[in-house]
C-alpha cells in the first residue's frame, strides 16, 4: 500500500517525528502523498528547553520550502518521546534528551507558523494503525510497539484515552515484583523482560557469545541455544502476561502488536497468544494484529493529526 493511497486528498502538512537518537521531517502533499523524508540526529537538550529541537524544526522546514516550492504545508504534525501531555501541548519528561515541561505545540507553531498538532511518538504511530491499518474495524484497540523499549496506545470506543500522557506505559507495569532494574528506576517492568533492547541485554549477560540484537537470541534459539531459547521464552511469557491484564482491564476487540520485535513474526505471536489466552478464562479475547502501517507510522500519524488539526477536528 502506498502513502497516497493510505492519507488521501486534504491540505499539504509537514510531520515530525523527534526520536531519542534521530529526528524524521516528512513533507506530506495535497494528494496525501508522503514527498520525501529527512533524518537527522536530534538534540540533546543541555537547559532543559526545547530551543535545539525547535530550531532544528524551522531549518528542516525551511529545506522542504526550497526543494518543494508549490507545495505550502498548513500545518505540522509533532510528535514526541517520553512523558507527553497531548491536551496541554507539553512535553513534560524525556529521559534521554534532557527537557522537561516544553510547551513544544506552541513553540513549534509559532516558529513554523502554522498550527501544530503534538503527541507521543507511540500515539501517533497507533493512531496511524488504528485510522489506516488492520485494526481500522474494531472500536476498542490496544497497539502495543515493542522495541528498544515497550509502549501502548489505547483507543476506546474509537477514541484515543491517553490521561494526559500517563496512560498507555504498558512497558512499566510490574511483571515479576523485585525483577531486573529498569529505565525507570522500577524493578521487574515488562519493559526490562520483554522488550527487544532486554532480551539482548539479557542474553548477553549470560552468554559467553554476544549479540547484537533480538534477532539474534531469536536465530540462536531457534539453532538450539538452550539460554537463547530461554530468554526467549521469558519474554514471550511476559508479554503474553501483559496483554493478558490489558484484557481484563480493557476488553480491546484487537491488539496490534508493532515495533521491531513484531518483525519476528510468528515466533513472537504464536507463544505470546498462547501465553495471552491460558491466563484469560471468561473474558473476551482479542485477535492479535500485526502492525501493517509500517516504519513511518510516527510520521503518518503525525501527519493525520496535523490534518485534524486544522480541520479543527481536535483543539
Ligand atoms: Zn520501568
């Protein structure tokens, strides 16, 4: 499926999506077409402002003026890691790039002057899932991204919730009470069992081998690697543990499951479903959906919201 035929006709937006290591600028046309893409190291903020990020906002901008002159984006979607308050237009807390409480949506509109629509990375990739993925039919979805690390974002009946950020940070819920120390200063996090970053960190701990990612605990498990089939294991069985709680408390219709560990395919869903549905008894259970939207997901919800926007769809 291409960008065109996913975002359709609207305004011309711009959509930036502010990582912990890079930064991706996307110019978005009239027909809905995704132009052209630009990464470049974000900033580390050394005052706790947003001033670097911002200015690197203007000058990426600035780049899509001079090599896309008739297309004049409206408005800008941004989005975000870390703690991000979405009605407040805040981004209050970004462990790995120094700054906190950033009004960013009004710095960012008032440095591009356009309206800018602002959210977390992992709720715009959902979003991106949930308007245009597989998950578009269903009302109530969970869309869980497994990477580095582990995030959620929740749509009820259509909407997003996200409690002024707090919501949806599956990654810190407790799984083994007193378990490895996580990012967050917590122990035994899903994030520090199930995620792609702790099952390499994991495995190379014990290992006399290392690796250099899941992928390869995956391969090594599936050679017969007794310890990579173990931490494997551990992981799958959190996850499904996770979804499991997520089910009682949420009856999501469908869970979409994204990120680079979904990449595994079968070898993450099949235990982790398995996993998922032992723990559950009268409730409902959801299908598991694989992320189909792709690595711009961030992007692409950014743009969404950018679109919203302006239409005034959201304040
Ligand atoms: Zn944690």
């Amino acid at each position: 499926m291409t960008t065109a035929s996913l975002l359709g006709e609207g305004s011309a937006v711009l959509a930036f999506d502010v990582g912990g290591t890079d930064t991706k600028a996307g110019l978005i046309d009239e027909h809905g077409v995704l132009r052209e893409v630009v990464r470049v190291p974000t900033p580390y903020s050394t005052d706790g402002s947003g001033d670097a990020v911002v200015a690197q906002l203007t000058v990426l901008a600035r780049g899509f003026a001079d090599r896309f002159p008739d297309i004049q984006p409206e408005a800008a979607g941004l989005i975000v890691p870390g703690l991000v308050d979405d009605e407040a237009g805040v981004g209050r807390y970004a462990e790995n790039l120094g700054w906190r409480d950033v009004p960013f949506r009004d710095q960012a509109s008032a440095a591009l002057g356009v309206p800018v629509a602002f959210t977390h990375d992992v709720r715009a990739a959902g979003t991106a899932e949930y308007r245009l993925g597989a998950a578009g039919n269903y009302a109530d979805v969970l869309v869980v991204v497994i990477g580095t690390g582990i995030a959620s974002a929740i749509f009820l009946d259509g909407m997003p919730y996200s409690a002024h950020g707090y919501a949806g940070e599956i990654g810190h819920a407790v799984i083994e009470p007193g378990g490895n120390a996580c990012a967050c200063g917590g122990n035994g996090c899903l994030e520090s069992i199930g995620s792609a970053g702790a099952i390499t960190r994991l495995y190379n701990r014990d290992a006399a081998a290392q690796v250099n990612g899941a992928r390869e605990v995956l391969d090594r498990a599936r050679a017969g690697d007794v310890l990579a089939a173990s931490v494997w294991k551990d992981a799958t069985d959190a996850i499904g543990l996770a979804l499991a709680q997520s089910v009682a408390l949420l009856a999501p219709e469908a869970i979409v499951l994204g990120g680079g560990l979904a990449q595994a395919g079968a070898a993450l869903f099949e235990p982790v479903e398995e996993r998922m549905n032992s723990l559950l008894t009268f409730h409902r259970r959801p299908v598991l959906l694989l992320a189909s939207v792709g690595e711009n997901a961030g992007l692409v919800g950014a743009a969404i919201g950018a679109r919203e926007r302006l239409a005034g769809v959201r304040s």
